[in-house]
C-alpha cells in the first residue's frame, strides 16, 4: 500500500511539473530573470501547491499517524544553520545556471534528453560527494 | 519591468497537483515530499528504498502519461554550455545535500509547515538565482 501510494504521488507530482511547464529550463530562468524580461508563472505554481499544501499540513496535526506508517517522519531541525545557509547559496547558484532543479531533472528525463540525463547523473554526483564530504 | 510567457491557468492548475501529491503522500506514509531527500536517500540510504524508488519512477512517468493521452508536447529548452550543465548539476546536487532541501522540500513542503528553516532557505536559493541569472546576462 505505502508503495503505491509512492508511485502515484509520483505520478501526480510528473503530472503536475508536466502541466505547469516547470519541466522547462527556459521556463524556469524566465522567472529567475526578476531584472529583465520576467515570467511570473512559477508563483502561480507555488500559490496553487500551497493552496493544497498548508491546510494537508494543518491538518496532520490533529492526526496521531499517518495511515500506512506507525508514526510521521517529519524534519525535525529547528536552528539556522550555516550548512543550510551556504547549501542553499550553493543550490540557488546551479538553479540559476541551468534552470533546473531536482524535481524537473528527474520528471525530464522522460524526454530521453542528453543534456537532461547528464544534468541529473551530476546532480546526484554531488549529493555523494557531499555525503562522503560530511561524514 | 516587462512580462514575458505568461501562463498563469496552467501554472495554477499544476502547482494544485504539486500540493495534492504531497498531501497524499503525508498522509499515507507521513513522509514530506522533498524530491532532492528521497532521489539522494534512494542512493545513500538503504531505508525507503522500494518507496523511494517508486516515488522516482512516477516522477519520470507523470509527464510520459501526459505526453501520450494530451495533445500537448512537453518543451524542453536548454540553452546552458555542456561544462555549464555539469557545474549546475554538481552545484544543485551539493547545495540541496547540504541545505537539505529544494524547492519542493523547502518551497512547497517548509512553507506549508511554517518552517523558520526552509523560508530562509527559500529566499536564499531565489535570490542566488535571480542574482545568477543577472550576472550570466552579461556574458
């Protein structure tokens, strides 16, 4: 059951990025060009996720499981940090370079695009080094 | 300032399906949708693997079912240089790895949960990239 339910927030999530055009890199620095010719559509993708998003999580609350789990698995840090500062810098500088980030890199991959298949094969480069890095 | 590519409708309507999947999947498995958490832990952790890996495959199918049942070709424009493509990727993959989280774990998920954390981390990321994209404007 919890692996199906996997696959289709899956699926719907793809749907999702698919429909609103996210896939897109152009699409994506459209919105990340604030200074020149700006694309705001990518708000409109977070209002609509939030519109869903913030009552799911005020919900939960009330509950005490989730219903294919014993227990929530949630983030638990509360601290600012400054693994999450220079990460998030980081993060933002690549986002900005090529216009995707992980969410769409994985959903293009679909198109059996080079650049896309090479793009994500770094991506997840990176979230090694950086676990064998930390360790 | 000028508005270019415009498409609100379209936007709106997938974000919803963004914020459905992550309610489905909080409320059966109780896990937050942070796409960059369950790609690297289906490579670094042995826990949730089969979970995470299905999670992953619709990811890739999503849009695969779309293509086929709509009229509509999903666009794909990359316009970056292959050794830009690879920096991204690297810079994309380390970030999230140490800030745990992307736009979807920190944007869509953090946000919903009020977390201190990820609005930070959501401000930090846009305006590095807004700022990045200034920048490689003059090159």
């Amino acid at each position: 059951m919890r692996n199906m339910v996997s696959l289709i927030s899956g699926l719907i999530f793809g749907l999702g990025l698919a429909i609103s055009g996210m896939i897109n890199p152009d699409k994506v620095l459209g919105f990340l060009n604030l200074f020149g010719k700006w694309d705001p559509s990518l708000i409109f993708v977070m209002i609509g996720a939030l519109v869903i998003s913030v009552p799911a999580f005020t919900f939960i609350k009330t509950k005490n499981k989730p219903i294919c789990e014993n227990s929530f698995s949630l983030p638990t840090k509360t601290e600012i940090d400054s693994k999450l500062i220079i990460g998030s810098v980081i993060f933002g500088i690549g986002w900005g370079l090529v216009g995707l980030c992980p969410g769409p890199a994985i959903a293009s991959m679909t198109l059996m695009n080079t650049y896309s298949i090479i793009f994500a094969g770094s991506m997840i480069s990176g979230f090694v080094f950086t676990k064998i890095a930390l360790n | 300032m000028e508005i270019v590519n415009f498409t609100p409708l379209s936007a709106l309507l997938g974000g919803v399906l963004i914020g459905i999947s992550v309610l489905f999947f909080l409320l059966f498995n109780g896990r937050v949708t942070g796409i960059s958490g369950i790609l690297s832990n289906l490579f670094l952790s042995s826990e949730n693997r089969t979970s995470n890996f299905l999670f992953i495959l619709g990811l890739i199918l999503g849009p695969f079912l779309f293509q086929t049942f709509s009229n509509h070709k999903i666009e794909f424009h990359i316009t970056s240089s292959l050794p830009l493509l690879i920096i991204g990727g690297l810079l994309v993959g380390i970030g999230t790895k140490l800030g745990s989280g992307c736009t979807s774990g920190h944007a869509v998920c953090g946000l919903a949960r009020f977390s201190k954390r990820s609005m930070l981390a959501t401000a930090i990321f846009m305006i590095a990239g807004i700022l990045t994209v200034k920048i490689m404007s003059f090159f």
